[in-house]
C-alpha cells in the first residue's frame, strides 16, 4: 500500500513507536517498509558503529563498523512491531553473513536493533519461530538481534531512493 502524504509526519507527540533494521542495502528495505499501512515515517542511515557521522563512502570502505539501516516510526495501532519484524524476514536472507545478493561487507549484514526490553523479547522470540520453522534447511540465520544506538542519518539523496528515481527495487527484470 502506498503512504499518503499525511503519513509521513515525523510521528513526534504522537504514539509513534520506532524499529530499526538492517537487512542489506537500504535502498530496499526502506522502499519495502514505505508501502506498509502504519509506517508513518522512514529514514535510511547507519547504526552500530564507531565513528561519529559518517558518510556512505566511508560506511562502505568497512572501516566504521556501521550497518546501513532503516529507522522506521510506526504506529502500533495501524501496525505492530510482530508485523514489522516478519515483513524483516522476509525482504532478505537472514542467513547470509555480511551479505545480501551482490552486496558484500558487514555493512550490510542482516540486523535487528532495539530500542528496549519488549523489543528484544519479541525479536528473539521471532528468530526462534523462524529457526524452528525449517523454513531455511540447514543454514543457520545470523541476524543480530542487539540494544539500538545511535543512528545517522544517511546524506539526503539516499532517502527515500527509488521514489526518487521512480523505480521499486534494486531487482533487474
């Protein structure tokens, strides 16, 4: 489904809830977490790393330690936060390390950061489910599950890209 323009509100003095995940280039996933009903923002940066605002050149020499993320407001009325981790399961292979398709460093390993104790229970909860569910044969997930830090905004021409650009996803038909 697609936001209506009144859906992109910052979310600030309203019960807005937000989620951060990393599952490969940001690109996509902030483009699939855009079309959700109760998304009521995104933005793409980088979390969980060392230096203090880094740019996109310096998150992809891998020297930062960073992650390329989404930070995701979200209205738990409209959407909950079950909801948001399984779309997150399944826009990426959560069993590739460091990696999504051709996309390759720790940059774009697959991640879950939360932002408090409720979180973190139904995050590793949700992994569990989907170890269990056999869903990915042998292969173990290696998703991080881990405590949100600070997140940096990414330079303004990653926002919101494939709007932008007038395309869907990273995939060539």
């Amino acid at each position: 489904m697609q936001l209506d323009q009144d859906d992109e509100s910052s979310g600030e003095g309203d019960n807005s809830e937000k989620a951060t995940f990393a599952a490969g280039c940001f690109w996509g996933v902030e483009a699939a977490f855009r079309q959700v009903r109760g998304v009521v923002s995104t933005r793409v940066g980088y979390t969980s790393g060392t230096k203090e605002n880094p740019s996109y050149e310096e998150v992809c020499s891998g020297r930062t330690g960073h992650a390329e993320a989404v930070e995701i407001l979200f209205d738990p009325a409209l959407v909950s936060y079950e909801d948001l981790l399984s779309i997150f399961w399944k826009i990426h292979d959560p069993t590739q390390k460091n990696r999504q398709g051709p996309d390759i460093g720790t940059n774009y390993r697959s991640a879950i950061f939360t932002h408090d104790d409720r979180q973190k229970a139904l995050a590793w909860e949700s992994k569990r489910r989907r170890e269990a569910s056999g869903e990915y044969g042998s292969r173990r997930i290696v998703t991080e599950i881990v405590p949100a830090t600070t997140f940096w905004p990414a330079e303004e021409y990653h926002q919101q890209f494939f709007e932008r650009q007038g395309r869907r996803s990273c995939r060539i038909s």
